[in-house]
C-alpha cells in the first residue's frame, strides 16, 4: 500500500462534505467506483467542487451560437480593457500593481479556499503570459503544501457574496496556465457549475447521487506524473462504489445524503464519486510552459441525454462528450437549474501533496457564453 493511498484512506471521512473524490478508471468512459484509493483526503472547504462548440477555430464563417460551430471569430482582438460582449468575466491580473488584497477587492472573483493566505495563493511578477503579473500557487511548505482557489459567481448587480445568480445553460471558461516544471500532481483542478439562481452556497455533495434539481458541475482533472487529462463529473445516472464500506462509514454517507435531499441509498448502500471520461487518445498538459486551456459546459434540455462537456488545448478541440458519446449526459430535470460559477482551482491537500510543492499559474482569464480562444 502506497504512502498516499494509506492518507487518504485515513482521511476519507471528510470526503462526506465536498463534491469531488477521486476514482479509478477502468475504461476510457467511466471509473471503477470500487477502487477505493483515490477518494479521499479532502480537507478544504471545497463543498461546490465537484462544461456549442468550435473544434480548433478553423472555419470563422460559421455561426459561434450554434454549439457544433466552430466560433472562431469571437476571440479575435479582444482584451480586458474591450471585452467581446459575451464575456463575463475578464481578469488579466493587473489591478493592484502587485497588491493581493487590492486586486481581489477589485476583481470580479469573489472569494476562494487559501486567498488569506499568501503560501498558497498570491500575485506574482515571475511567471507571466502577459503583462506584468499573474496569480501563483505556490503550495509553500509553509503552508502544507496546499493548494487553493479562486472562486467567481454570476451574481446580479454588485459581485458579492450570498448575491442571487444569472443563469446560463452554456459558459466557456478559459485560462493561460503554467505548472512548474517539476509538477507532479493535482487533487481536483478547474471547474464548472451551477446551482438554482436564488442559492449561493452550493450543497456540499460528496458521496451523493445528485439529484437533477440542487446542482451540477463537471471538473477538469489530469492523471499524477503524466498529466493526462479527463474530465471528472457528477450527474443523475453516474456509476457508484457499492462496497465502499471497506474506507467509509457508508450508513454516515446515507445519513448525510439523505439529509441534504440526495437519493443516493434509495435502493441500496453506496458512495458516489465523481465519473472519469477520458479522450479516445491520451491528452497530455504540457509543464514548465504557458498553454491555452478552455474547457465548457452546456446543459441538456429536460427530459433530454444532450448535455456536453468539452476542452480545448491550445485552440484544439481535446475532448468532448455529448449525446452522440458512448455515455450521453443529462445534469438536470429542472429548467431553472442553469450554470452561473466557475473555480480556478489548483486543490491539493497535505496529504495529497507527500512534501512536494506542485507549483502552478494561470494568466488572462476570461468566461464567457460562447467561445473564446487563445488570442
């Protein structure tokens, strides 16, 4: 037994509280939920962890608002400072000349897990895509080697928090990121969600069958080492651990997934963590180098398996997943239950992180409804 795989299995019962702990995969659609070693260890407040679509801008002609389309010309000239219409957010860094606290006060990020602390998460002139800063995690040992995060809500009028949300039934969210070259790991990193307009908080849903009608989110993650991407992703029909009683206190799981509305023993005893989809062929994250990664989320119509998840790397379509995929998905069987958050996050724990700092930043951040691209 391996030195992480003893850590999280001790500390699994905080998985109980977040929405993402990892799995096994067994194929390259789905994870094995019987293998228990990757789904703990998570300690953060990261309860709303856990995405139409153009394939490599290629074709600007075509209509951006169609999602098979291509939508190349949404991302071309557009900055910060002359924003596309359909950007939501906008975030280059370059407010506060360097000052963490000034920046967020003026940022459109709202809060996030580790932003008191700058060990974990700060601005820094040492990396940078463009301009003069860009937001480091630094995974200090001073901090525990922890990561952190940096949360933004769709809220109406002033961005704060506890505000009531806009809805939105795609967003694209892209970043410039870098991993220092020696990075090896992530527990959970980039996310999309969403939640009923009029709820902030959204419920903490680890080891829970969601249930069409709270919430929903799919995460980018990548594999330790190879960084090897997949998506990792919660929705109503998603395959869960039914022996998990070997790390879990599973009548605990029961207990607080029926508390919060969840169906996820109705039938029998069971955890559910989130499900890996993985491309046909392998997509590696490059390190020690700025590349371009945009990932989206489009919700399906009620009643209806058209849900879609995509990436992009670099402007090149990854991954996608929709109804003509092995595993259609379907997030919700509630109109109002829409997309309004994004996290940029970098999540690992202590015991995930085994002394090692994994170092990463992300530049020129944008959300938007319809594709953005790297320029």
């Amino acid at each position: 037994m391996t030195r992480r795989l003893l850590m999280l299995l001790i500390a699994g019962i905080y998985c109980l509280s977040m929405q993402g702990c990892k799995s096994g995969k067994i194929s390259n659609q789905y994870v094995d939920n019987n293998d228990a070693g990757q789904d703990a260890g998570q300690q953060d407040a990261y309860s709303d962890a856990g995405d139409g679509l153009p394939d490599q801008a290629s074709d600007p002609g075509q209509d951006a608002s169609d999602p098979g389309s291509d939508g190349a010309d949404q991302a071309q000239g557009f900055t910060c400072a002359n924003p596309d219409p359909n950007w939501l957010l906008c975030e280059d860094f370059e407010q506060g000349n360097g000052n963490f606290d000034s920046w967020l006060a003026g940022s459109d990020f709202i809060s996030g897990v580790g932003d008191d602390d700058r060990e974990r998460v700060t601005l820094s002139l040492e990396q940078v895509h463009s301009g003069s800063w860009a937001i480091y995690m630094p995974a200090a040992a001073s901090s525990g080697y922890r990561g952190g995060s940096l949360d933004w809500r769709a809220c109406v009028g002033e961005q704060r928090s506890n505000c009531d949300m806009h809805s939105y039934e795609r967003l694209h969210f892209r970043a410039w990121i870098r991993f220092a070259a020696d990075h090896r790991y992530v527990h959970h990193f980039l996310n999309i969600g969403g939640s009923q307009p009029d709820d902030y908080w959204y419920h903490g849903t680890a080891g829970c069958l969601p249930n069409g009608v709270t919430s929903m989110g799919t995460t980018v993650d990548f594999s330790e080492d190879t960084h090897e991407s997949h998506f990792y992703s919660y929705w109503p029909e998603m395959s869960c651990d039914t022996r998990c009683e070997r790390y879990m206190d599973v009548e605990q799981v029961c207990q607080d997934c029926e508390d919060k509305g969840f169906p996820t023993c109705t039938e029998q005893n069971q955890c559910c963590w989130g499900n890996h989809f993985s491309a046909d062929q392998p997509v590696y994250f490059p390190v020690g180098e700025w590349f371009c990664f945009e990932m989206m989320m489009q919700v399906n119509d009620i009643g209806q398996q058209n849900g879609v998840m995509a990436y992009w790397l670099n402007g090149e379509l990854a991954h996608r997943v929709d109804e003509n995929s092995p595993i259609p998905i379907w997030w919700r069987t509630s109109p109002t239950l829409t997309l309004n958050r994004v996290r940029l996050q970098h999540y690992i724990t202590t015991e995930d992180a085994e002394g090692f700092s994994n170092r990463v930043w992300f530049d020129d951040v944008v959300v938007s409804t319809e594709y953005i691209g790297c320029e």
